[in-house]
C-alpha cells in the first residue's frame, strides 16, 4: 500500500522532478562547460584589457610568485603562461576577444600532463607556436564586404571559407582549399573571408544568445550558398572531415543535387552494371587509384548526359591489374573506359583529365558509332518529322538510314555491317566511286545520317516505317525466335510552296506544330530487300539520294508516331529543391533541431527559467491534488450522511393511514408514570 502511494506521488510530480533535473544539469555542468574561466580572469584584469594591460598583470604576477616563499603549482603557471601568450597576439587575441576562437586550448592540457610533478624551470617557453600566412602569396580570392553581394546576391551556388591570418588549422587548410577551388571550377563560384572583415565575418556567424558571434567548429568553417539565397538564415554549414573528397561530396549533393556514381568490384561490374544499365546508353568506366568519390565536374557530366551515358566508377588494385588490361585494354589507373556498340573494341582515356578536357571526350563519344534513333536524339539525328535537319533549317531535302529491329545477335550483326557502311562513305568523301558518289556528299553535307531504331521499345515508329506484313519479324514484342531487322530510308522533304519560316529555336518550331494533326515535312520510306554486302548497300542508298534529289514527287504529309521515352526521369532532374526536402532535407533539420536544443541549454538563462517552471509545476501539481483531496473529503462526508439517513429511513416502520397501528402524533398519546391529576379549589368534591 504504501508502495503504490509513492509511485502516484513520483508520477504526479514527474514533470517538475524532470524539470528540476534539467535546470540542475545546466546550471552545474553544460553552463560551466559553455562559458569557462576566461583567460583575463587568470591574469586578473578586466575583460577587452589592452595588450599593455595583459603584459602589466603579467609583470605583477611574475613579480608576485618571485618573492613569494611558497613556489607557484605548475598547473597554475602553464595556465598563466598561456592566457599572456594568447592574449598578447593580436590575432590571437582578435579572435577571442570577438568570436570566442581558442583552437590551441587543449595545449594546457597537454603541458600539465607533460610538465605533472616538474619546476616551473622545467617548462619548455614559449607553449603556443604562431604560424600565420598571406593569402595572395597562395592566389586565394579573398571577399571584402564591399562585393560580397555582388557575389551571392545573383542567386548562384557559392562555397565560402572563413579563415583566421593567425590560425594554424587555417594555415594547413590552404592546399585542401586550393584543390578544392580548382575541383568547383565552373561548377560553382567560390570565396574567403578573412575574420578581420569584422561586419562580413558576423553576418556568416551564428549568433549565441547573447548576440556574441561565434563559429561553432572554429575555423576554417565553410558555409554554401543554394541557389536563391540571399540571406545569412538560408547558409548551410559544413560540420564535417575537412578533406577534398568529404566537403566536395557534401558541396555535390547537398547543395548542387548532383548524382552520386557508384563503386562496383571487378565482379559486381558485369553482373550489377554493364547487364543491369539501359542498353541504348554508352557505359563509361572511371578506374580510380585513391577510391575518392566522383568530383563535381564528372557529376555535373552524369546529370547532363544521363539520357546517353551511364557511368560507374572502380578501384584500381595491382592484383587485379591483368583483367582490366585482358578486358578492356587499361595498363594502369587513373583512366576512362567508354564502351559502345556490341564489337567495338573499348575507347580508353588514360591519366587524369581536368574539366574542359572532360567535356570534350564526352561529346566525341556520347553516341554509338551507330546512334540510336531516340526522343531524345531524334532532332539532333536530323531524324525528325517536325522539319529539323542536320544540314540546317534552308536545307529542303534530307535522308535518314534507319536500321530497324529487336535486340537480338541478327540486329547486332547488321549494327556491325552498318557501322562499316558509315565508316567507308565518311572515308571516302569525295573520292567516292561513281556509284556511291551522291550518298558520300550527302554524309559530308549534313543531309545524311544513319541510325537504328529499337523496334520493340519504339513499336509504333517501327510500324509506321516498315508497314508490311513481314513487320511482326520486326516490330513489336518477340514473337517466335526468328528477328529480322530491316533497312530502310526516310526521304524528308519541306513545302516550298508553304511560307513556313522556321526559327532558329527548333523547339518553338516544334511547339508550333504540336497541336496539328499533320507534320510539316513529306516522308517517303525506301526499303531495302538485298544482302548485307557493304558494297551493295552503299550503291542502294547513292541510287536512293540521287533519285530522291532529281524527282518532284507530290507533296504528302501525315501524322507520325511520336518515340517513347526509354527511361523515366531520373530524381535530380527534380530539382536541388526536392531532394533537399526528402532525404537530406530530413537530415539537415534532425540535426539543425539538435544543435538547437543544445544551443537553448546553454543559454545562461534557460537554468532559471527551468528552476521557475519547476516551481510552477509543483505548485500546480500540489494545488490540484489538495483540491482533490477536499473534494473527496467532502464527497465522503456528503455520502457517509446519505447513508445514514437511509439507514433511518429503515428502521421507522411505515404504517398506512386507518390501520390500527396508526396514530397521528398528540400530547396525550402517552402518559409519562409520575403523572398526577391536580385537584382544583372549584371542584364538588363531598369533603
């Protein structure tokens, strides 16, 4: 019983138990810990003192524990020592005095331990060592307040480093800094502000609750700017590993919503990458020799040729150095690997690249040798109905040799063989023989193209084009084992009767034509029902061309099928936004939430404020329970008298009016026993 009556007790006041808690932990361990000692406070003096101010306490104490017979603890003189080197450095100084910056403090620490049971002698002078650098000797682009708008104010993305002439972790950060700035080139700009710059400086600090600035990791601390923000309350701050790879990872995806590339072993590459990644896409294989992430330039890259790149990355390994050079012809790390089309031989870059190098071997090989008739590729092939062409928007007749078929060894093989007809009528040129001559010009004027078309994925196009009873071979899901790809060629031809001005933007010309039910360009569609002789394919697309250009046939025009896109949007084509609001999004505010509460128990304030609520709690607490116990009281009282009134009630018995047990009540219903008649004066007696 009396159990149970301390464990209601606990329960009711465990709010203001906790509360009380609380308010002891701030005051006696997190506040202490926030605001220690000050250092002027070990030399005596007043806080903001002067230099000459701190040399003089100095002086005095020095002066002190000479006369003194009692020898000063050690402990105590390293604490001294240290607060007059700090404080006696002007940047040193600087940074504590306005930001709380005290990077060597765990040098006290460390002497103590050090120089336990020793002299004071034997202390080894000066404890903190000044190592201060200048920027322009490093080419470091320093942001003064005066163009820091200029800057950020465009709404682009910006990485910021806040540094400290005086620090030492600044000093050794400038190699780090450097290699990142030339890894965000031309990806995202990228600034220093020096803590000298007191108005810049404070504007990207936190603020504690006092209103002092500080930097919660010290410096160097690295803020970004998302796209958009102009203003210190949308920064997001760094707090990881200061390295190359982890705050260019974090700059990536965080800030830029860049794709991450993953690592696969030379086992899972086959199996989980080059089987598993769409088929219509070149596969590009990064060898790394460090296992470093991608760098933001290669995932700027992933994220513009997603649509016809995929790409991977793998850790280079000596072990393993004979099958990268048995597969795919790679003698050591770094390099890039494009594989294309089934049978070509790998394409190697070796040795590192730098940006612009970067980009230039992605468009030499973001297409198959044979590219792929797709919507996404279709205007750039000059095969599409709208009126776009390779040759320009003046050319009025132009051709496209379109290798249909399903995925299969027979469509590999005529890949093949169409790769070889390209190659020899590029070769070629002008020196063509005369039977191949008019399809040579026409591949050097732009008005040729070749490409294949995936007859499965594309059903519709497939059928528009082949339109024969043998397309089922061709067109559409597999049917039986047999595959025939087909050949054909699309002439496009533009109305020249029609005053059709077409602008230089192909998008606004194919917005115009969207909602019509015809394209603006005729279509005719020659098949080809020979062998796969190279010869006798080239002499059957020249006789096509030279036909095509020579004759006037009529105009006709018609709807076409439009291509189905093969893949869906990948999540950064979202937007930084989206990303930011789903998975790290979530992440930034689980830890913005953290550092918060934090910040709010050491505030000096939030110990009292703690101690009142407590008090209000328990007061509250207790107020209700008194009146709970009155009114139980009174409720027990209240029924304790009902009860007896019933109890009453019972026992008088209830006799009904006429019975003879019945009596309505009298003065002479009973007669007490010492009652006596009085005899008056008056009366007749015979006396």
């Amino acid at each position: 019983m009396a159990k149970s009556s301390v464990t209601s007790i606990l329960k009711a006041y465990s709010i203001p138990i906790i509360l009380f808690t609380l308010s002891l932990y701030c005051q006696l361990i997190i506040i202490p810990r926030s605001f220690p000692t000050s250092h002027y406070d070990v030399l005596g003096i007043k806080l903001d003192s002067s230099i000459q101010q701190v040399t003089d306490a100095y002086r005095d104490l020095t002066a002190h524990w000479n006369s003194s017979a009692e020898p000063l603890d050690t402990s105590e003189f390293i604490k001294i020592q240290y607060a007059y080197e700090l404080l006696t450095n002007d940047l040193w100084k600087r940074d504590y005095d306005i930001y709380g910056i005290d990077e060597q403090y765990h040098v006290i620490d460390k002497m103590k331990e050090q120089y336990a049971g020793a002299k004071i002698s034997d202390v080894a002078l000066p404890l903190l060592e000044a190592n201060s650098f200048d920027p322009l000797d490093h080419n470091i682009d320093v942001v003064k307040s005066e163009d820091f708008l200029s800057k950020v104010g465009t709404g682009n993305q910006m990485l910021i480093q806040v540094f400290s002439l005086g620090s030492n972790r600044c000093a050794k950060f400038v190699d780090t800094w450097k290699r990142i700035v030339n890894l965000l080139e031309g990806i995202a700009k990228t600034g220093v502000v020096e803590l000298g710059d007191v108005k810049l400086a404070a504007y990207l600090s936190e603020k504690r609750s006092t209103g002092r600035p500080f930097f919660r990791n010290g410096v160097p601390s690295l803020l970004a700017s998302p796209p958009g923000c102009k203003a210190s309350e949308c920064l997001v701050r760094y707090s990881g590993e200061l390295s190359v790879d982890a705050v260019t990872d974090w700059f990536a995806t965080t800030i830029l919503g860049l794709p991450r590339i993953m690592y696969y072993t030379k086992e899972s590459l086959v199996q989980n990458f080059l089987q598993k990644s769409s088929r219509h896409k070149v596969k590009t294989i990064f060898i790394s020799k460090t296992g470093e992430r991608a760098t933001p330039f290669v995932r700027q890259a992933a994220k513009n040729y997603w649509a016809h790149v995929s790409f991977a990355f793998a850790l280079w390994k000596e072990e393993e150095s004979s099958f990268w050079w048995n597969t795919f012809g790679v003698e050591s790390a770094p390099a890039i690997i494009f594989l294309k089309d089934p049978g070509l031989d790998p394409v190697v870059y070796p040795g590192s690249i730098n940006n612009s190098y970067f980009i230039d071997i992605m468009e030499q090989n973001k297409y198959h040798e044979l590219p792929q008739l797709r919507s996404v590729t279709s205007m750039e092939l000059g095969c599409d109905p709208r009126g776009y062409s390779r040759a320009g928007n003046d050319m009025m007749v132009w051709y496209c040799v379109v290798l249909a078929g399903r995925q299969s060894l027979e469509l590999n093989k005529m890949r093949q063989t169409m790769r070889r007809v390209q190659e020899k009528l590029s070769n070629d040129g002008d020196a063509a023989p005369q039977d191949e001559l008019s399809a040579a010009i026409a591949l050097k004027d732009k008005r040729l193209t070749f490409t294949w078309l995936d007859g499965e994925a594309q059903n519709r196009r497939c059928l528009f084009y082949i339109h024969s009873e043998y397309s089922y071979e061709t067109c559409g899901p597999r049917r039986d084992l047999s595959d025939v790809p087909k050949l054909i060629i699309v002439r496009y031809s533009r109305n020249d009767t029609e005053d059709v001005k077409i602008e230089k933007d192909s998008k606004n010309y194919m917005a115009a034509y969207l909602a019509k039910d015809i394209d603006p360009t005729s279509q005719l569609v020659a098949h080809y029902n020979g062998s796969d002789d190279i010869g006798q394919i080239t002499q059957w697309i020249s006789t096509v061309i030279k036909d095509g250009d020579s004759r006037n046939v009529p105009f006709f025009k018609t709807e076409t099928p439009e291509l189905v896109p093969e893949d869906v949007d990948p999540i950064w084509s979202t937007g930084t936004e989206k990303i930011l609001s789903s998975g790290k999004g979530i992440m930034q505010r689980i830890i913005s939430i953290t550092t918060g509460f934090y910040d709010i128990l050491c505030d000096p304030r939030c110990g009292p404020f703690l101690l009142l609520g407590a008090l209000m709690s328990f007061g509250g607490v207790w107020m209700r329970r008194s009146q709970a116990t009155n009114l139980n009281e009174s409720q027990t009282k209240k029924k304790s008298s009902t009860v007896d009134n019933e109890v009453r009630k019972k026992r008088r018995p209830h006799l009904e009016p006429g019975s003879k047990r019945f009596k309505l009540p009298s003065m002479t219903d009973e007669e007490p026993k010492d009652a006596y008649q009085v005899p008056f004066s008056d009366s007749d007696s015979d006396e």
